[in-house]
C-alpha cells in the first residue's frame, strides 16, 4: 500500500462492530434475555474461567478497569456474577458467575453460537487465520 494513499479501515471496523453488536442485542432481546454484548463478553470469559480477578477480565476483554468494574457493577445488580475477596489477596476482588448467570449464559449460548456461524458463513479457518492476523497486526501498529 502507497503511504500516499492510506486506506480507511477503521470505518469498515466500525460498522461491523455496529452492526454485529446491534444483532446480538436484538437477538438477545428477542431471546427475552437482558443482557448486553459487554456484559456477555465478560459471563463468557467467566464461563471458560470462573473466578477470575477484575484486573484479568479487564485484559482478557481489552476494556480499561472502570468500565469493567461498572459492567461487573450491572451483571451483579441482576445476580448473573459476584464479587468475592482473594483468599490470597483480601485487596483483590475475584468475580464469579451465579448459578442464576449460568443458567442465563446456557440459555443463550445456542443464539450466540448461531450469530457466530452466521457471521463467518462463506468464510474458512484459513480466512480466520488471515483475519486475526490482519486485526492483531493493525492493533500492533497502533499499540504503544
């Protein structure tokens, strides 16, 4: 590519992002399930690792702290997670998911799944591979 011809990707990240997180929030909706994409990201993340530190789901969801914090804020509200002390580290506040956020999680996991089908259809491991690169990369040359 030409440095004197640089290409507008951020808008094309933009509107995926837009429109793939306005998908999951209709489907979660019609689902009956009260959740958003934020908070689903931080249940799944729990689901695959229960107890993780705040600190952790901050990277693992690449949010800051405080939005974190106000997302476990929400998810607790509705009883889907809870804050628990280290055991090591009484500073440190674990965050597990509820058996009532796992039963929601269960419940919604099939829709989740098929939007993710749904939106690699036409597309190969291989593609995935070329994407992750591609999006790891561009993330690269912005990170300092």
């Amino acid at each position: 590519m030409s440095s004197k011809n640089p290409k507008p990707f951020g808008t094309y990240i933009d509107r995926n992002y837009r429109l793939i997180r306005l998908t999951f929030l209709q489907a979660f909706k019609k689902a009956g399930v009260d959740l958003t994409t934020e908070q689903w990201v931080l249940m799944d993340l729990l689901n695959e690792e229960n107890g993780l530190p705040q600190n952790e789901l901050a990277t693992r969801s690449f949010k800051d702290a405080p939005t974190v914090s106000r997302i476990i804020d929400l998810l607790c509200k509705k009883e889907f997670t809870e804050r628990r002390k280290a055991e090591d580290d009484k500073r440190r506040h674990d965050i597990f998911l509820t058996e009532k956020g796992q039963a929601v999680y269960d419940e919604i996991l099939p829709t989740v799944m098929a939007l993710r089908q749904k939106g690699w259809e036409g597309l190969s491991d291989e593609d995935y591979d070329t994407f992750l690169r591609i999006m790891n990369q561009v993330f690269g040359n912005f990170e300092e």
